[in-house]
C-alpha cells in the first residue's frame, strides 16, 4: 500500500475515541520494526522524522526511497504516513519536495501572526497535493534536535486562529515535554486541553512527548480530543537497554555475535515491543 496522508486515520481516530501512534524513525531498524508492528496489529501508524534524523539517514530523498521499499517488501496493507516532525518552514517545503505524505511546520517560535502567515502559504500548498499539516502553537518543553520548548500552555484562542486556516491536526502545548520527565512535572493541564478542544471543534489534536506520561493521563487526552501521540525517546531507552544487555552479556563475543544482524537485533525486537505496547494504550489495534 502506498504512503497516504493522515488525515482520514486521525479523523477516524478523533471519532472513535482513540490515538495514532506517531513513532520517530532514526535508521533501517527502527523503521522495518514499527512497520511490521502496525502490520501484526493491524494498526494505522505515523512515521515521524525530525530534521536531526533527517541529517543522520542521509537526506529526506533516502528516507522516502527507504520507507516506499519497505512497503513493497514487507507487503504492508495497513495505512502509513510518513512525516516530519517539529519542521522549520524550510524543511517542510523539502519534505514535500521529497515525496513526504505529511509535514508539520513548528512556527511556536514565532509571533501568532507570523505562525499564521507561514501555516496558511503550506496549507494552500498541502492541499494541493492532498498532503497532510500539522501545526503548533505553544511550544512544546524538553529539547528535540536542537529544538527547545519551555513546556508553555498554549491560548486556546490561537489555537483556533491556527486551526480555521485548513490544517489536518493541531499540537497544542498543555504542559508537555520531549525527553524523560522530571520528578517535580506538574502533569498535564487538563483545563487547557477541554478549551482547546471546544474552539477546534473535530480538530485532530496532536500530543508531543508521548513517553513517560501515565496511561491514566494518555487515556484521559484521548477522551479530550488527542488523536495523535508522538513517542520517540520510549523507543530509544528500550533499544538502548537491550543493545547493553546483549553486549555486557558476552554475546557480541560469542561466535559471530558481532555482526551488525545479531548485535542489533535485540534492540529491534525491543522496539516492536514498545510500539506494540503503545498501541495498545492508544486504541489503536485492528483501527486499519
């Protein structure tokens, strides 16, 4: 199946009362591993990259060859986007350049009048190409590639001004933050979340900085209008964690337990795990 927007997943997903995953991808591995885990689950999923991992995987043109030969390969049905993830107004024109199905432009940064001069020029330029758009206002806390966020509540009035211009989904910053958690967060606004969702309507809402909140709060954003969690930092700890295992076990020097193949190989398996465990927090087994 080839890539598609998100747009009808997320709209279903709003409706039916549960989230996509949106899972980063960082090289051959991760992708292959959340792939075969939407498939096995018969899951919709998100592909996200950040302009980091964009760097990393040799340019978005690779990342788009890569992503389509997988869903030849692996004989993929169920629904993937592929998009970028916290994208500047530069690297959203080249992913969809690339042949990206869905871009999100992070203008956070900028005034609210700025934010919507640059979100509606790539609406009008997704719409034309039947792509996807994701959109932020408030900025979302923690670092990711270079981008800092100071975990701000967004105005739910901007929100709107963002959301009527004919984005598909919305990030809002409710408290949120990329990363690990710290011990002294204060939770999720919950408060800021409901205004959200009454001046936005149907509005897929879109949740940043998926990993480590609690799944009573993840349940309780879904039942408040978020339709698409992100989660990357989950994936990286539980990769990493089995790649130590592996190694400080002996393995890597045990036959040819060096090869690339045997040594990465927990750290994948780690990978589908989490995912598949995200998904079902999220709702969003057998929603393809």
């Amino acid at each position: 199946m080839p890539l598609v927007n998100a747009k009808e997943m997320l709209t279903k997903a709003k409706a039916g009362k549960y989230a996509v995953g949106q899972f980063n991808i960082n090289n051959l591995e991760w992708t292959k591993a959340i792939l075969l885990t939407a498939q096995e689950n018969n899951s919709p999923v998100i592909l996200g990259v950040s302009e980091g991992a964009g760097k990393y995987m040799c340019g978005y043109k690779t990342i788009v060859g890569m992503v389509n030969g997988m869903l030849e390969e692996l004989n993929i049905t169920v629904p993937v986007a592929l998009h970028l993830d916290h994208g500047s107004y530069d690297g959203a024109k080249a992913c969809i350049e690339a042949g990206f199905s869905s871009v999100m432009f992070d203008g956070s940064h900028y005034s609210i009048e700025e934010n919507v001069e640059k979100t509606k020029e790539l609406v009008g330029i997704c719409e034309k190409l039947g792509l996807s758009l994701e959109a932020e206002v408030g900025s979302i806390g923690g670092e990711e590639d270079g981008v800092v966020g100071a975990g701000e509540c967004a105005d739910p009035d901007e929100c709107k001004m963002i959301a009527d211009l004919g984005i598909t989904m919305l990030a809002a910053g409710i408290g949120n933050i990329h990363g690990k958690y710290p011990e002294n967060w204060a939770g999720l606004s919950f408060e800021t979340l409901d205004a959200i969702q009454q001046k936005t309507g149907d509005m897929p809402l879109v949740l940043h900085g998926g990993t480590g909140i609690p799944a009573d709060m993840i349940q309780r954003a879904i039942s408040l209008g978020v339709s698409k969690i992100n989660v990357n930092t989950e994936c990286q700890l539980s990769f990493a964690e089995a790649t130590r295992k592996y190694i400080e076990d002996g393995k890597d020097l045990a036959g040819k337990g060096f090869d690339p193949r045997k040594l990465l190989a927990p750290g994948f398996e780690a990978i589908k795990a989490t995912v598949k465990e995200k998904m079902e927090l999220f709702g969003s087994i057998d929603k393809a």
